[in-house]
C-alpha cells in the first residue's frame, strides 16, 4: 500500500469520528457524562477541525498520487 492510499484509508477512518462529534445526543446521556456535557458545546467546532484535516489530506493524497504516479482505484475513492 503506497502513502496516498494510506493517507486516503486515513481519511476514510475519520468519518465516524466527525459524525461523532456532532451534538445530537440525548438530554439524559449528556447528564450524567461529562465528556457528552463538553462535546454538546463544543462538538461542533471539533467536526469542522476534523473535517479541515480531511479537506487537507484530501488534496495532499491526490499531490502525492500525481507526482509519484500512484494512481489506485482504491485512491481514486
């Protein structure tokens, strides 16, 4: 497995966490975790910097694809 394929299964991988990280959890489960408590505020703001980091993996994979000539299907995903 080459570094764009690798850094392509990485981003791939980060989905589950920026859905995580959205505050759409129910009122009795934030009550009684502290974590839940801190994510309802500040969920959101973690999602966009997962997702930054995604966006930026995103074009850094395809750079290195192109000027290595490493062009997969599975990096095409």
């Amino acid at each position: 497995m080459n570094l764009a394929n690798r850094i392509t299964l990485f981003r791939i991988l980060l989905i589950p966490l920026f859905i995580a990280l959205f505050p759409i959890y129910p009122e009795a489960l934030v009550s009684k975790s502290a974590v839940l408590q801190h994510l309802e505020i500040h969920g959101v703001f973690y999602a966009a910097l997962v997702f930054i980091v995604a966006s930026a993996t995103d074009k850094l994979d395809g750079y290195i694809a192109r000027k290595y000539n490493q062009i997969t299907n599975f990096g095409k995903l």
